[in-house]
C-alpha cells in the first residue's frame, strides 16, 4: 500500500480533508501532519515537520497544502533531498514527475484551478520519472544542494 504524507496550514484545511477522502479511494494510506483548524499558523514549520518525517522514510511522496502552494514549497525545497513542485494543471502534474522527479507536489487551498487537484494527484501518481537525462538533471540539483546549502 502506497504511504503519502500530506500537511497542510490554514489556507487549505478543506483541501486537505477532500484530499485525504480521495487518497482513501485509492487504497493510499495518508499520514496527516495537520493543521486541522483556520487558526493561523506559520506553514514554513509545518513544512519542516512534515518533511522531515518524509526523510524518515518509508513514504511514496509527500502533499504540502498553503494558500497558494507556493510558502509551502519554497520551504520544503529547503530541506535535504526534498523536490517539491507546485502543480497547477494536468501537464505540470505530469512533467513534475517525469522530468523531475518530485518527491511532494504543491497545492493551494485558495486556487481556482481549471482542473480538480485530486485529478493533478491522480495524473501525478500514474506517471513514472523518464530517468536518462533527467536523472542527470536531477542528480545536479542534489549537487547544487550539497554544494550551496
Ligand atoms: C497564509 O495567509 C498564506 O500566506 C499561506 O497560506 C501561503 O499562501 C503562503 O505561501
């Protein structure tokens, strides 16, 4: 059974629950990492947390849920090993795992988008990373990280 983890602030608590329902469907067993209520919180902390438990390992990838996508994502990058792309179409769903080789994707609770995030999770999952020269492109960001940070 595939293990996801998911963690969400404020701004996508709703999104979080629809999400989670979703995941049931598709025999996933999610790990919530909170927050489970609109009181305000600081999602770079909950982005550390639930990155941090995603290098614990034992985990497919990770949901990280603000806003926009965007707070939460420019955290998680910051953590060792994390690739966390924030999705907005079918496409991106698809590219952030084929030439990327995203280990968390990100949402937002406040996007209109033009297509469910559960269908982007959905296309997200059944895609497979193309390796070749993209794992070359992704081995360099791994580099870049030792290098820089
Ligand atoms: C919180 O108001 C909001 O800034 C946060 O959820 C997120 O969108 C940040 O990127």
């Amino acid at each position: 059974m595939k293990k996801i983890i998911i963690a969400a602030d404020h701004g996508a608590v709703v999104l979080k629950n629809q999400i989670i329902s979703f995941l049931k469907t598709k025999n996933c067993e999610t790990r919530d990492m909170g927050v489970n209520n609109e009181d305000p919180a600081d999602y770079p902390d909950i982005a550390l947390k639930a990155c941090r438990e995603f290098n614990a390992g034992g985990y497919e990838f990770g949901i990280l849920l603000c806003g926009t996508g965007i707070g939460m994502s420019l955290a998680a990058n910051k953590v060792r090993g994390i690739r966390c792309a924030v999705v907005h179409d079918l496409f991106t769903a698809e590219m952030a795992k084929a030439h990327n080789n995203a280990n968390f994707i990100a949402f937002g609770g406040r996007v209109n988008y033009s297509v469910a995030v559960t269908d982007m999770i959905d296309r997200f999952m059944n895609t497979t990373f193309s390796g070749d020269r993209h794992e070359r492109r992704v081995a360099r960001i791994a580099e870049i990280e030792k290098k820089e940070c």
